[in-house]
C-alpha cells in the first residue's frame, strides 16, 4: 500500500507544500510555508519470521486489512528502537502466539514501488501450540504441498517461501536478497 503523501506540518499544523527544500536537497519534500519545517519520508521496514515445525510451515490468516482473510507469514512492520531481530520475533508473538527459537537471516525484499523493505528470519517452533493475537483469526501449519499459494497476502512472503521450500530442498539454506515491482 503506497502511503499518503504528507498533508500537514508535523510541528505547527499549517498544510504543506511539495517543493524542493531551500538547502540544496535534489530532491522535492514536503516544506511547511510557516515554520519552513522540511518534512522528509523514507522506507518502512516490515519483519517477520518462516517459523517451521518439522516439514511444515506456520501460516497465520489476516484478521485486519489490508487483504483481510488472506494467509501471510507472521510479519509487521519494525518499531522504533528495536533491532530487526526483535522486531520479527515480537510480530511472531503477537501474530501467532508462538513458541519459538529465532534462527538464521533468511531474506530482504526490496518494494520500491511503495516504499518498503521486508525482511525474514528463519525460526524453530518450539510447540506447535498457538494463541494468535487479534490480527490473526487462525494459525494454523501447512506441508509444501498445502501451502494456499492463491490466498496468500503479499508476494514478498510468497517468494519469500518459494524460496526457502527450494533451500530446503537442496538442504543448504542461503540468504536471499530480491526486489519485487
Ligand atoms: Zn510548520
């Protein structure tokens, strides 16, 4: 989802205009008329987790937009002050409910088009015992072959996961590094 374009000063409220900045910056920022606040907007990190428990994978189905009702790996996006690491261990958490022991760096996924990157690490399931939080309605593990490929979120996790079932597959996991358009 691209994000709305800035409409309002962050610090005295007065609407904005799209113009370039008078330091020299190249590029065109929101700048307040008023106080001449610069307003700058950059990419949004997303991460999350592949938590597996033996040959399967763990699913969690949207229980919020967008693409509510559709299965996504367990992801969100990073808050401040925390690594990437904690960010994807706490979505998987509050996702799934999950028991589980953080794992290898698995991949970056590069969304230019709106402004994100995501990001996963791969996970050991300690119980296959979940209590989803509110954003999830079911959590439920899926073998390759169930894998709802048709009803999934987004692509980041749906090559994401074609990608991990493939190092599995040859046994030796790497790190994947993609852009998505
Ligand atoms: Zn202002």
């Amino acid at each position: 989802m691209k994000r709305p374009p800035i409409k309002h000063c962050r610090n005295c409220g007065h609407a904005v205009v799209y113009r370039l900045p008078d330091d020299g910056d190249t590029k065109e920022r929101a700048v307040c008329p008023v106080c001449n606040t610069v307003h700058y907007e950059n990419p949004l990190n997303v991460v999350g987790t592949i938590p597996v428990w033996g040959d399967k994978v763990l699913l969690c189905k949207r229980n919020i937009e967008p693409r509510f009702g559709k299965w996504t790996l367990p992801a969100g996006f990073m808050e401040l002050h925390e690594t990437v690491a904690e960010g994807a261990a706490r979505e998987t958490l509050e996702e799934a409910g999950a028991k589980f022991e953080l794992g290898e760096f698995f991949s970056l996924v590069n969304v230019a088009k709106v402004g994100q990157v995501h990001l996963f690490y791969r996970a050991q399931l300690l119980s296959e015992h979940f209590e989803p939080g509110f954003e999830t309605i079911e959590a439920r593990l899926f073998s390759e072959e169930d894998i709802p490929w048709d009803e999934m979120a987004f692509r980041t996790v749906s090559e994401t996961l074609k990608r991990y079932f493939a190092d599995r597959r040859t046994g030796v996991y790497s790190t994947h590094v993609f852009d998505i358009g």
